[in-house]
C-alpha cells in the first residue's frame, strides 16, 4: 500500500484544492447566489478528518455572504446508528459544534421524494438537506466491497438517503435475486459489484444518479495515508471529482497479497468499527487451515447497521441473511474490548477467539504452529484492495 508514506497535505494543499473545484465552480462563487448551506459529513464508520479542512470551507462561505447562522452540518449515516455530542467533537472539531447546528440524518423519516434512477430506485432524500440551496459534503475515496470504492455520490446514497432507497440499491442492484414463490433460494453476487470495481458497478451507477437527483452541488472527497491522514483533496462536481480521486486511490490503496500464509495479521485502523470488512482480504492471503489476527482494538465495539447486523441470536436486518463466514483454520481477534457477539458479523462466534493481551496472542499462535511459519501484516487491512480486483 504506497498510502503508507504519503504525506499529509498541509494548509497551501488544501487551499489550492479548494480554489481549483474539478468540473464546478468554487464554493466561494457558489455562494454569492444562494442564501442556506448545509455541509453532510461522513460519519464514525469512515476515517475522514472532516475537521482539517472544514475551517478553509466556512471561509469561503462566510468571505462570499453566508453567515454562520445560515449554516448546518448532517452526519450522513446512512443505515448506521445515530451520533452523538463526541462522535459530532471527532469528526467536525469542539468549535464547529459549539457554533453550528449539528443533526443526525434519519432514514427512517423527514424525506423529500426527488424522482426514481433509470434502475427503479426511490431516492428520498433528507429533507434538510433538501431545504438548502447550496449543497456540499465531505467524504473519502476508500475501497468499498458492493460499489468499489466509496466516497462520490454513497453520501447522498445511502449517505442522506431513506430506509428504502438504501435497501432497493443494496440489494436490487448487487445481487441477482433467484426467487422461487415467495423464498429467495440463492443470492448470486452481481459480476459489476465488488472491491475496487468500478467499471459498469450497477450500485455505484446508481448511487450517481441519485446524487445528482438530489441536487448536490458540491463534492470534498479524502484520499487517506496509512495514519488515516489527508494526503489527498479532491473538490468539485460529484462525478467529475471523484473520477479524479480514483486514479490516486487506486495507487494508494492498491495491494500485492501473497497466498497461502500461515498467519495473516489483520490491522484495522481505519474502520475498527466495521473490522469484518478486514476477512476479505486476510481469506485471500491465508492458507487453508491457518491463522488470521485481526486487530479491532474499538472501544465502541462494531457498529450498529439496521440493514447487515444482528438484533437477538436469529434475527438480524432487512438484508441480514445468516452470515457466510470465512473458510479459515483460526480466528483471533487482538481487542482490549471484546464482545460476546458482534452486532456487526466478524465471524462465526464460536469460532472467535478473544484476547486482550498481545503475549497471549503469541502464545496462542505458538500453539498452532511450529517450525518458521509465514506471516503476512497489513497496516489498514480494510481500506486495502488487491491490485488484481481493480477494474475502472
């Protein structure tokens, strides 16, 4: 992964970002000619230091006639549990709450229906966001297992969308549905969907749509470092801007895995709260029979998702369908913080092993495996692709 030692962008960077939008005119002149601004930022399940450039943004809004009482921010949190006060203080920054109204979006209810995608799928949009006429949001360009990366238009869908907008473009579109009466027998994954495909991906199309359904004016896309830092700003049309994030992301992202390794070491520190995200990849790179320690030290534990988790020991989400788990010898998941179960699946919890202690993982691994066994680490496992998947 080259993201490793990229530098962070300093003040210089992210201002010339900002004065040169890709495909849209800057926010500044954007500005001049509206009257309410809302700002959508990514939430807790995304690594986006949102409060390193917000400062440059509400510059250019206050400098061209928005003043701050004419400026909101939503966390975009999709089909994710609500933030609240600190998540708000982490993403954003202590003095953009204390100055701004900061809201959670709801996908359950206060929707504006914008009109329906070329594939079906009913866009209702945040009606907040809908009731401002200068749109922006701020997100990061990561590798994503339906659309291929994320970033670009997921805030808006299934960022600020509703309940079954984000279901009929998770479902619908990535997997073709063998039904038999009333009973889906078999979900057969959609060629165009995966990590780092973007050519043709029916989902990510859609998600495009549906941005520009919505109005969106203005798109921030991050692209990260191995510390999760800024190394990247790309600032424009939602399209357009993140086109250009792609070609440095798949560069940044891209990884060489090795096959057939005894032990994978899996650390996630980018999305710790999504670390099943993580087996993707470490399932590719272990042999059969081996071992993965996945490092999820966090301390929200996995997040909650009212699509893919799990509410009791049988049931789940909308799309929870019994979890297929990774095929793999061992798994150890390194965690000061562990949990009976998941409420978003890692793996089959019987077969989980929890430890908190780094000299207990060695000694369990001692246990497994004689001789020189072979290992491989990866830094940010769940924002890692392979370099053989990407398809733009």
């Amino acid at each position: 992964m080259d993201g490793d030692s990229l530098p962070p962008l300093d003040d210089k960077g992210i201002k010339t970002a900002f004065s040169n939008p890709i495909g849209s005119k800057t926010i500044g002149e954007l500005a001049k000619t509206r009257k309410e601004a809302v700002i959508v930022v990514d939430d807790m399940t995304r690594p986006t230091r949102a409060y390193r450039f917000i400062p440059f943004l509400l510059k250019e809004l206050n400098d061209n006639g928005i003043s701050d009482d004419h400026i909101r921010f939503i966390v975009a949190l999709g089909m994710h549990s609500a933030a609240d006060r600190v998540d708000f203080v982490k993403k954003l920054g202590k003095e953009v709450v204390e100055q701004f109204p900061v809201y959670n979006h709801n996908p359950f209810g206060y929707l504006t229906h914008v009109g329906d995608t070329s594939r079906g799928t009913p866009v209702h949009i945040n009606s907040e966001f809908m009731a401002c006429d200068l749109r922006i949001a701020i997100g990061c360009i990561v590798p994503h297992p339906i659309t291929g990366f994320g970033g670009g238009p997921k805030i808006i869908l299934p960022g600020i969308a509703g309940f079954d907008s984000i279901r009929y473009n998770h479902s619908i579109h990535p997997r073709f549905l063998l039904e038999q009466g009333q009973t889906v027998v078999e979900a057969m994954p959609n060629s165009s969907a995966g990590w780092g495909k973007l050519a043709g991906n029916i989902p990510q199309l859609d998600a495009e749509e549906a941005a520009k359904l919505s109005g969106l004016n203005v798109k921030i896309d991050a692209i990260l470092n191995g510390r999760c830092q800024t190394s990247g700003l790309f600032v424009g049309d939602v399209s357009k801007a993140f086109s250009a994030g792609v070609k440095m992301a798949t560069k940044v992202y891209a990884t060489h895995p090795p096959s057939d390794v005894d032990i994978v070491v899996a650390n996630t520190f980018a999305k710790s709260n999504e670390a099943g995200l993580a087996m993707w990849l470490a399932e590719r790179t272990v042999r059969e029979g081996g071992t993965v320690v996945l490092i999820a030290n966090a301390p929200d534990g996995q997040c909650t998702h009212y699509l893919y988790g799990k509410f009791g020991k049988n049931i789940g989400g909308r799309l929870f369908s019994g979890k297929r788990y990774p095929k793999i010898g061992k798994v150890i998941v390194f965690s000061q913080y562990p949990v009976k179960e998941p409420l978003l699946a890692i793996g089959a919890p019987n077969e989980m092993i929890w430890l908190k202690e780094w000299n207990d993982v060695l000694e369990e691994l001692q246990k497994t495996h004689s001789g020189t066994p072979t290992v491989a680490i990866y830094p940010t496992t769940e924002i890692q692709v392979s370099s053989e998947e990407i398809r733009l």
